[in-house]
C-alpha cells in the first residue's frame, strides 16, 4: 500500500498526541498495590479508548487473577498478509519518594522538550507511539499494511506473573507472524539502537538458619555455627578463583559469542573511563576475555541482590546471629534454562551446606533469555525503518534484562523484534522520569515505516510457526 | 575477727532484705536512654542509701559525661589491714517487649522462691548481697575484717564508656589491694563455680561501597563491583580452610592452654549433646584440638555479628548493592591486646580490599582479656568462703566475656577475683530476669566468709602493687 505522508501527520498532531500521553500519564497505575487497583482499571480502559481512537476494535481483558490488559486488534489486511502483535504495558512503577520529583509524578508536565511523568517512558509513550502511528494510516488510507494486535498488559513491573495463561486464552486472538515488543529504548537521540538480545533470570532468596536463637557472641563465639558467617562463605565458595560461577555445569548450556555478535558490539560507542565514572565505579571486573558490553550482554553472571543477618541498628548488638538470608539473581543466556539453573543451585546448595546449619531455597523470579537473529526480517524491517527516519543505520543492543519475550514467543508461536525510543538518561524505574518528544515523534514515524516494510514481505519469510 | 552467725541473720533479716532489693529493682535505671536519666540518679541514690544503712561512707559519683555511680568506703580495719573494692553496677538492660514478661518488669515479684524483675540477677541482686553481708558484719560487730570500698557503677551495661576516667579521678579513694567483681554467676545452684577468666573483645563495623549508587542487576549484572558479594568473599577469606581466623599474627600472642587449665575446664559438668539441644544447634564446629569450652575459654575467635547489603523488605530488588556492612567481633584471650589485634585487621583489610572497592573500618567497642591464677589468694578465700556455705569446693569457670576487670586493675592496681550467684537460666539481658532467693541468702553468707577469710591473710599475700 502507499504510504501516507507520516511527517506532516506528526508535525499537525503533536499537541493533540501530546494531551493524549498526558491523560494517560496522569492515571497513577501501580500494579501490585491493591489501592491502585481503581487506577489500574482506569488506565486500562483509557488503553482500549485510545486504540477505538485509532480505529481498532478493543476491549479490556481480565485474566485469572491478573490486572486488568488491554487487547486492540485490525484485519483488515486480509489472511495474506503478515499479523503483528504489538506488546507493551500500562502499569508504572511506583514513584517512591515524592520529594525527589521535581514536578509530581502523577501531573505531567513537559520542560525543555522532555515530558515528565511515572511511566511516560516506560511503557505508555512506547506504546502510545504505535497507537499513534496505527491511527494515522488508518485515518489517512484506511487500511493498514498488516494485521495488527495490541496487547497492553498491566503485570509487566511485577514481571508478568499472569501473562502465560491470559495469552494462552487468547492466545486465537493473538496469533501473529511477529511480535513487537516496544518496551526498549536506545543508546542516544541520535544513534538509534535495536536491542535484539535480552539475558534471562533466575533469582531465589535463600536462608540459612543455624541455631534455635541468636546466641551470646562473648559466652558462644567460636564453638556454635554462626548463620552470618556461613552465609558470608557459602556465597564466597560461589565464585571460582577468577570470579566465574562455580555452580557445576552452570556454563554448560552457554552459548559463545559469535564473531558477528562480537563484532556488532565492538561498533556500539562505549568508553570505559566515561561508563565507569557516569555509574560511579573505579573498576569494571567481571569474567576474563570478554569486553564489558559482551559480559552484559551475552555472558551470564551471579549477583548478590542482597544479604541480610544480625542486628540492624544504631550501636550493635554481640549476637551471633542464628539465621541470614539472602537473594541472589543469576543472569541467563542463551540457551540457559531458569529451570535447569535451578536445579543445578540447588544440587549446589546440597553439597555446600555449612556444617551445623540448614539451607532453603524459593524461586522470587524467572526469566528466560532471548535472542532474535540480527538479520531477521524483522529486523531488517526495523532497521529499514529507523534509517529512514534517522538518517543512519540502527546499531545492534544485547541488553542484560529480559521481560516475557520468551513467554510471548512461545505461546503466540513468533520472533520477538523490540523496538522503542526510551533513552539511557529518561530515568525509568526512578524520580523525574522523561521522554524526550522529539524522540518520541521519531519513533511515531518509524513505527509508521515498520508497518509498511512489513507489508512489504510475504508472510512465511518472517518465518513465524503460522507461516 | 570473731565472726558473727550470719546464718542466723539472713534468716531473721530475709524479708527486710528482699523489700530492700525489690525497691531498687522498681527503679528502671536503664543506661543510655535519656528518658531514664532520672532513675538511673534515683538508683544510684537508692544505693548510697543501702550503703548508709549497711554503716559505710557513702555518696553519688558524677564522672566526666558518666551516669551516676554510687560510691561507699569503710577504712575501721586500719592501714596494715588488706582492702577490697567491691564491683557492681546498678544500670540495668532495657526490658525489650513488656508483653514477654510475666509480670512487669519493674514491679518486682516473688514466685516459686524466684525475685523477678528486670536487673535483680544483673546485677542489683549481687551488689546487694555484698552490702548485705557488710551490713551484717557492722551492725554484728562494729567492725570488718577488712577495709572495704564499693563502686557500683551506672554505665556496665554500655561497656562502661567512662569508667576508666571516674576510677582514675577517684583512685586514691578506691585504692585497693584486690577487686571483687560481684557480677557473676554460677554453673547450677548445687554447683558453685568461680570465674578466674575472661575473653576480651574487639568489635568493629565494616563498611564497604562499590559505587555511587545500587545498580540494576539486569543492565549491570556481570561487569560492575557488587558491595554485597564483595563484603561476603572478603568475611570468607578472614578463615582459613580449617576455620580459624586468617589474619596475619592473630594467634601470635595467644597464650596456649595449661594442663591445668585444661584440667579444670574438663572437671567442669558438661554434656555436648545436652549443651547443643538447650541452643539448638546440630553441631558445635570450632577450632581443631580443643573442647568446647576451652574454646569459649581460652581460644579467640571471629565471629560476624551483623552483614547487611541490598534491599530488605518484601518480594525483591533486582539491584547491585553499592554498600555493604558488617559487624565483626573478635573474642580475644591472654596475651592479646584489642589495640594490637585492630592494626592487625586493619592491615588484613588494606590487603584485602575487593577490586573496585573502599572499605572503612571503625571501632566499636574493645575489652582486654583478663586471667586471675586459680591459686591467687582471692581465689582461694573465695573458695573457703563457698565451700562453707555449699559444702563443697568451687570449680573453675573460664568465661567468654569481660567486663571492666582490665580496666579495674590496670588502674586500681590490683587483681580481680569473681563471684556471685546468678545461674544460667537466670534470663539476664532477656525476659522474666529473676534471681533464685535460695541462691542469693547462700551469697550473702559466702560475701561475708569471703571478708572474714581475706581478714585472715596479710596484706602482702594479696600482691596488689599497693602492697
């Protein structure tokens, strides 16, 4: 189909789309806290008005025990043509203290171009910029160059606990030959980025208990298990002497780099000196023959989120104490498993229980990780997208978190692409969150120009499980 | 001196000195509160009024920044008679939660031949017991054996922070040829013991930080340092592979058990598996070649009270933590010195601070070692004394834990001797604190033996450097 002039759209449309976002914006959508439940509700239904805006018929959907998503759908393409789901979310992170937001978290305000909200970069600008690009073509032609799904859900920052089984009963509705997620942002406004790999998860807490009772560190010390310590050790004994993971056969189902995803990595702008002093660190170490980017990116890695034994106060108190705990997130690559992982932890804990004390282990978090080729066609579509509005060829981004890609390709039985103009300085997750509006109208074109090179391809060569 | 039957007295006097303990014991002379300010000064008045009454000198001392203490001196023995200052203190920990007492804290009740209040084991009961036997000898006869001084302290329970300046403010006055410190207890109420040993300590708070802020694990994990993981290696690198403590000349100026030492600790009643059963713990790891109690006696150890890194709370943060911190305290024996022992540590971290990290160490309490010859002529006044009442000879107890005995002696120039009558489910620093009033009327007999037996010996025999 011809594609209409995306631009002027844009340049005519900025205040309307921006009052849009604003209105959305201004819905304070935590998820998990039930006194934000109304909200939530709310800032689904303001979704589906949106994508009625845009032309698409809609509706809320509530899941078994999950918050409420809202699902968008147009085919007016024809069976022939490719289906795009498009997913992202409208829950928000809770702002955390009201003091440090410049202007409150819940009235969005714009200043020097950015526009300030909760959850205005991640995720509802990311998602209103496909809405808005869906509305143009179909106001402007009528019709859209493909299929289109959208599924907003409400769960993503409490990592999606509820979206298998609510795709899995859609999951008609929501076939596709591609999923989009648009939940990723890029390395700076003027080098456009795709991510195309996102590492995986496990995290556990794990405690270690060693006596009925804190004891007397003055009558016992020396001659009683202590939890603290045991801790301390266990977690030291997790790493080998050159700081690898000593779980046995944790590397087993590591995937190397190869030499083209080495080589797109090497040509992503990174200075140590600058990274190290923007994040506050006086060293970068991690696993010998790796670069940083690459040990983020395509490495996996164990970190310890936290650990937690004794008293926590002023002064101290001369106990040993009699139980710790810890959380620890191990960072999955492909073709690690979470679940495989976690055998191996456990196999692990087994054999390094410290003498006198016994050990538990609970799941927190999981994630798998996810990769789609770089020269998918999906990304080729992307990349074609992204030149024409950027003027330059995209780069390519191995992220080290993954959200529900896994679940997402699995159960729609398609390749995730990502794509999404949030940039490293937008404050997501943190006080001030932004985006960038003259970001944000790129990104409404080049998801205009995404749909049209998609239209440009015969369905099976996205290669999707329909196809 | 003739002794007086003091049988005969703590049963014609047991309740007036029963309502006279209770009395100071409905005084919540809680140290380091400022809300308690004012009781710790109505205590420590209590106390100069008991020693009035008991026939000595009596009056309130005000150190530089200390709590009150109360002071009494009785010099009828004249100069080539020895002279005994008598330790104690009248601060008392605070309750902790009311609902896990029986009855109130502060309102003293008798029970099952039980005193229960908050301080009447630890340690008004046994200052008590001591001015009761004065009190008895002076109003029996006019005179003691010995000359005699108390010092009953307000600030035990804070590690005593200013005793060293009040004591050498007041030395001349507390001069003395031998210090009884009456704050101790005994193995059972049919097993009398003595403390001739106590572990002195060196507990210090470490801090580490790895960068300006926590870091998201996702996005970091793998390539930055991790304060967390970081503290946990380095507590696990202060042990060697078979547990004892890696710091360079740690176990230099450790004085090794004698045969006799460990005679007496091996005469001691002692049931490892009903030792472990009575704290809960399935294994009693420590240092190789050496029981369980000459470990707590006569072995230094390392234990972590405290370690604390990342978010605590409920479900998790996926975050790096940027700080880490950590209690550490070291159980120190003869010949080590906490000021040696923290250059030594302190020169364990520098080498051994992780990649990338900055750590700070500072003190947070030190107590000296302290050994009394189980031969010293204290102890063996002590011993006839107990063995009068009991009919039976003391064992030998060596303790894991001081108080000020370096600081009493080092000033006032003379050795320790230890006695009183709490026992071990006594539940000091807990809960329900009570005192056994059998116990304590056979103390005040031993207290007053005690004087007569120490009237017995020439001045001389003690070794004080007065003599």
């Amino acid at each position: 189909m011809r594609m209409p002039d995306i631009d002027a759209f844009v340049n005519e449309e900025a205040q309307r789309l921006i009052s849009e976002l604003e209105g959305w914006c201004a819905i304070p959508s935590i998820s998990g806290d039930p006194d934000y439940a109304t909200a939530l509700a709310d800032s689904a239904r303001y979704a589906v008005g949106l994508m009625r805006a845009a032309g698409l018929e809609a509706e809320v959907l509530h899941g078994e025990g999950s918050d409420p998503a809202a699902f968008g759908t147009w085919s007016g393409a024809g069976p022939g043509a490719p289906t795009v789901t498009i997913y992202g979310h409208h829950d928000v992170q809770p702002p955390g203290p009201l003091s440090a937001w410049t202007t409150p978290p819940f009235e969005p305000s714009v200043r020097d171009g950015y526009l300030y909200a909760r959850g205005v970069a991640d995720d509802k600008g990311l998602v209103h910029q496909q809405l808005a690009a869906v509305r143009h073509l179909l106001s402007a032609e009528g019709r859209l160059p493909v299929n289109v799904r959208f599924l907003v859900e409400g769960e993503e920052e409490l990592l999606s606990p509820h979206l298998e089984p609510l795709l899995a009963e859609h999951a008609e509705r929501l076939a596709c030959d591609l999923v989009l997620v648009a939940d990723t942002g890029m390395l700076a406004a003027d080098v456009p980025t795709i991510t195309t790999s996102v590492r995986g998860s496990l995290a556990v807490a794990i405690e270690l208990r060693s006596a009925a009772g804190d004891l007397h560190a003055g009558a016992y010390g020396g001659t009683v298990p202590n939890a603290g310590r045991a801790l301390a050790e266990m977690i030291g004994r997790l790493y080998d002497r050159d700081g690898t993971v000593a779980i046995d056969g944790f590397y087993d189902e590591v995937r190397e780099p190869s030499a083209e995803e080495r080589r797109l990595i090497a040509e992503l702008p990174f200075q140590e000196a600058e990274f190290s002093r923007a994040i506050g660190v006086r060293a970068l170490p991690g696993e010998r023959g790796y670069s940083p980017l690459e040990r983020v990116g395509l490495r996996p890695a164990c970190e310890v989120n936290a650990i937690h034994a004794g008293y926590d106060g002023p002064g101290m108190s001369a106990s040993i104490p009699s139980t710790a705990r810890a959380t620890i997130s191990l960072k999955l690559v492909p073709d690690q498993d979470p679940d495989r992982v976690y055998d191996q932890l456990q196999g692990w804990l087994q054999d390094n229980v410290p003498e006198g004390c016994s050990v538990m282990m609970r799941t927190l978090t999981r994630a798998w990780p996810f990769q789609t080729p770089v020269k998918h066609p999906g990304n080729v579509a992307l990349s074609r997208a992204i030149e024409r509005v950027w003027g330059r060829a995209p780069l390519y981004v191995f992220e080290g978190a993954a959200g529900p890609q896994h679940s997402l390709s699995r159960v729609l039985g398609a390749d995730c692409v990502h794509f999404g103009t949030c940039l490293p300085d937008d404050n997501y997750h943190a006080p001030d969150e932004r985006l960038l509006l003259a970001n944000y109208f790129r990104g409404v074109r080049a998801a205009a120009h995404f749909l049209g090179e998609l239209g440009e391809m015969p369905r099976d060569a996205l290669g999707s499980a329909r196809a």
